[in-house]
C-alpha cells in the first residue's frame, strides 16, 4: 500500500497537492498502518520512501541527461532501439512508461511521444520528473505523460508505433540501481500478467507497428518480423502490413 502524509494535502507545494488530488492516492489519515511505501516530496522533488528500508535512499524519477545514464550523448538514431522504432516512424505511445528512461531516449531521437503508466505513485514520479526536466531544458514539444491503463487509451488513441516493455523476470546482472528499481516496480506494480491483452490493444491501435522489449534470454511473446537485439534487451518488432 501506497500512501502520502496525512499533512501533504494541506502543506506541501502546490505541484505535489495537485499530483495527490488528480492521482486519488490515500493519506496516512486515512488508511490504518502499516503501509509500505510513503510518496512525498522532498526538496520540491517528488520521492517514495520504503518504509522496510529506512537505509536506502527515497526514489525519484531524473530524466535530466548525463553521460553517465545514457552512454553515448547526443542520442542517435542508430542504435537498436531507434532501428525498432523505425525510420518512418513519427509517433510513439509508449504503453508501459515505468521509470520512463525508454520514453526519454524516443524523445530525444525526436519522436513525438506519448507515455502511459497504469501505478498512481510511478505515474506521480514520472509526471514530477518531466516536470523537473522542462525547467532543464526548453523544447517545442514534450512527451506527454496519461496516467492511466493503457488499454483503454489504446481503444481512442493511434500513432505509427506501439512500445510495450512489460515486466520479465530480470536474470542477468545489472547495476544496483537498475535492480532496485526493477525490485519496486515489481513489489508495486506486480508481473503485469495482462501483458497479451496489451499486445491485442496495441495491435488495433498501432498505424505501422508493434514493438515489444523483453531480456535476451527470455522469448519473443509472438513471432516478430524483426528483432534487434542489443547487449541486455532484445527489440522484437511486429509490422503492420
Ligand atoms: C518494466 S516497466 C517499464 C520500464 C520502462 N520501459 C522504462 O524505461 O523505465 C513496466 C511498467 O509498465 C507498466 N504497465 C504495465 N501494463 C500497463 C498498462 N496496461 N497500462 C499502463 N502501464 C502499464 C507497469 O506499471 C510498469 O511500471
């Protein structure tokens, strides 16, 4: 259980207040302890604290570029995920958004992309990090971020290109971060087990193609016309016509 301080309706900055009200997220004075996870802000950054876990640091979304989190700055459009987007690709929902670090690369290959996140409190970090980010850097246009289950987005909305990257079973190595990460996104979000009837959603709404991420080791969910894969993450790309 997700919860925000009983005070954070009341107090806190008004960017916070108005995440709480649009995300309906209980308070501590509403619900009876005990509660895992504590959303709340820290420094005008929107946080979640583990309640079990008072020694690691609060979690938030950092969308703002270093050469340490995306490797080769300025973003090409050579690498395997831009080559599963595609060339002719223009728009792009990404329906599973998460820590948005793959709606970020989209964008700055320069697609105009959409990102949907179904967990209230992902959604609340995610919508708090592009809000950070805008004050970074002044851009025409900025993905934009639907807080929502994707499937039903995808019954009105189309674009040129539908990206899925559900939750896997993570086997191999990864930095302590991204493990972390990827450990509370599970604890909260759970192993996003409707992951077909996404695909069956995207496949209607996709104008030129599906594309589907999952771990090398791990299989493709259909047949893909493409894959590409990279040293981790395999793209698997299901076109259209
Ligand atoms: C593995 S994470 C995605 C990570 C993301 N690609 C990134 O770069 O940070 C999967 C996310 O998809 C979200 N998700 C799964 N099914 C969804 C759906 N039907 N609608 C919206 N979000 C969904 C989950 O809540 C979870 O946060």
């Amino acid at each position: 259980m997700i919860v925000v301080p009983f005070d954070s309706k009341a107090c806190v900055a008004p960017v916070f207040r108005e995440l709480v009200e649009q995300l309906s997220i209980p308070s501590t004075s509403e619900v009876d302890f005990p509660y895992d996870w504590v959303l709340t802000e820290d420094n005008d950054v929107v946080v979640l604290k583990e309640l079990s876990r008072p020694d690691l640091k609060p979690l938030y979304v950092d969308l703002i570029p270093t050469r340490r989190r995306y490797k080769s700055l300025p973003i090409t459009k050579r690498g395997s995920l831009a080559r599963a987007l595609g060339r002719s690709t223009k728009t792009v929902i990404d329906a599973t958004a998460g820590w948005g670090q793959d709606a970020m690369l989209a964008w700055m290959m320069g697609y105009h992309v959409t990102a949907i996140e179904r967990s209230p409190a992902i959604g609340a970090l995610l919508l708090d990090g592009w809000r950070r980010f805008k004050r970074y850097e002044q851009a025409n246009r900025y993905p934009t971020v639907i807080v929502g289950d994707a499937k039903s987005y995808l019954v009105k909305h189309c674009a040129d290109c539908i990206y899925l990257d559900p939750m896997f079973v993570f086997r191999k190595k990864r930095s302590s971060l991204a493990k972390r990460r990827l450990r509370v996104l599970r604890e909260l979000v759970g192993d996003d087990e409707d992951r077909e009837m996404l695909f069956e959603s995207a496949w209607g709404a996709a104008d030129k193609r599906v594309v589907t991420k999952r771990p090398t080791h791990a299989k493709p969910w259909f047949r893909p016309d493409q894959t590409f894969s990279g040293k981790m993450m395999c793209y698997d790309v299901y076109l259209k016509n």
